[in-house]
C-alpha cells in the first residue's frame, strides 16, 4: 500500500476507481440521493434561497479575494523583514497550480463543457425533460452536472489549509465544513448529483497529492510505480 504511481498512493486510486465503478454500476444511488432534495410538485426547495444563493456566490469571491490575498501575504514576507510568515514562492506556486488545473482545467474546462451530463434539476424524473445518465458517461444534451466544479472550487481550501497551516486544526475543521455545505447545497439545490461531488473531491485530491509529490518528494521516490 505504500506504492504509488504518479506520486499519488495505490489506495487513493484503488478507492477511486472502486467508488467510482460503484456510482456506474447502480446509477440508483444518484438518483435515490437527488430524489432526498426533491418534492413532488414543488421541485427542489432549496434552489433560489438566501442561503443557497449566499454560498453559490461566496465560492466565486473566496477564489478571488483568497488568493489575491494569498499573494499579498507572499509580497508581504518579501519586502516585510519583521513578519513571521512561512510561506514560500514555491507553496504559491502549488496552490494557483492547483487551482488552474484541478478546479479550472480538469473540472471546469474538459468535463464540465464536454461531458454533457443533464442536472438534476432538468431530468424528467424531475419534473423537467432531459434524461438521466450515469456518471462518467458521455451524453449529448450539452448539460453541466459533471462534475461540480463548486466542490471542487471549496475543496482547494482544504488542501491550502493544509499546505500552510496544517496545525490549525480549528481552521482545518471550518475549510472541510464550508466544502462540506457547498457540496451538500449544489445537490440540495438540484444542480449536482453525488457522483459530481465525489468525482471532483477525488480530482483535487489526486491532482494534490500529484503535485505534492513533483514540487516535493526527492527524485528517486518521483519515479516508483
């Protein structure tokens, strides 16, 4: 188990792959966890609430104002001598990596505008007219749903937590519970299934754990298979 292949330990993707075989395999549960947000004749309740719309809305505006103060903070232990700060040009470099490939290109850029995937919210199971396909399935109805980029957007703060503060287990807790209520909102909300939770969950994580391994692991433990 101490294997790895791409930096990343055998049983990170053994458990992809078997999550992900399971979420293929009994499509059900895709729906059978939608089905708990939604009532008969009124849709999705929790679409369009205040506190649906104030955490859609804070993902965007954290990646903005965060990493923009992220670099500030940089800047500041450069040309601010007195600061105790740890944090390095290289630590910068692994999170705005992380976030341009992972919750940008992978989820956002390849999968999201090509995969097809209907919403939950669109499906004719509820109350709408595309059909249900299952999660890692080509479809041609042009939709959004996989995978989610919001979790994946949400799920970049627990890994910068843990990058530069991994002490603070107070802050680690809020980082993994904000990601945790923007998961469960998009599903709430209609606008995901499970398996675009957990697909994008497992993209940061792997994607991190790559990276972890090509800005920081020796060379020799870069080329194990």
């Amino acid at each position: 188990m101490k294997r790895r292949f791409l930096w990343v330990p055998f049983w990170v993707w053994i458990a992809f792959a078997l999550v992900s075989a399971l979420l293929v395999f009994y499509p059900e549960i895709d729906l059978m966890t939608s089905r708990f947000f939604y009532t008969p004749g009124v849709g999705f309740e929790a679409k369009g609430t205040w506190v649906e719309r104030l955490i859609y809305r804070s993902v965007g505006f954290l990646l903005v104002v965060g990493n923009i103060g992220l670099i500030a903070w940089w800047l500041s232990a450069r040309f601010a001598s007195r600061l105790r700060i740890r944090f390095t040009a290289k630590e910068l470099a692994f999170l705005l990596l992380l976030l341009a490939l992972g919750p940008g290109l992978i989820v956002n850029g390849l999968l999201k505008e090509n995969w097809g995937r209907a919403r939950p919210i669109k499906l004719a199971q509820f109350g709408g007219s595309d059909r249900f396909t299952a999660a890692f399935v080509l479809s041609d109805q042009e939709g959004k749903s996989f995978s989610s980029g919001h979790t994946a957007a949400s799920a970049y703060w627990i890994v910068a937590v843990l990058l530069l503060a991994p002490r603070r287990i107070w802050l680690l807790g809020v980082a993994i519970a904000y990601s945790l209520a923007v998961s469960w909102m998009r599903m709430a909300a209609g606008g995901h299934f499970l398996s675009d939770v957990v697909t994008s969950y497992f993209i940061v994580a792997i994607l991190a754990l790559a990276l972890y391994g090509l800005f920081y692991q020796p060379p020799r433990e870069s080329t194990e298979s």
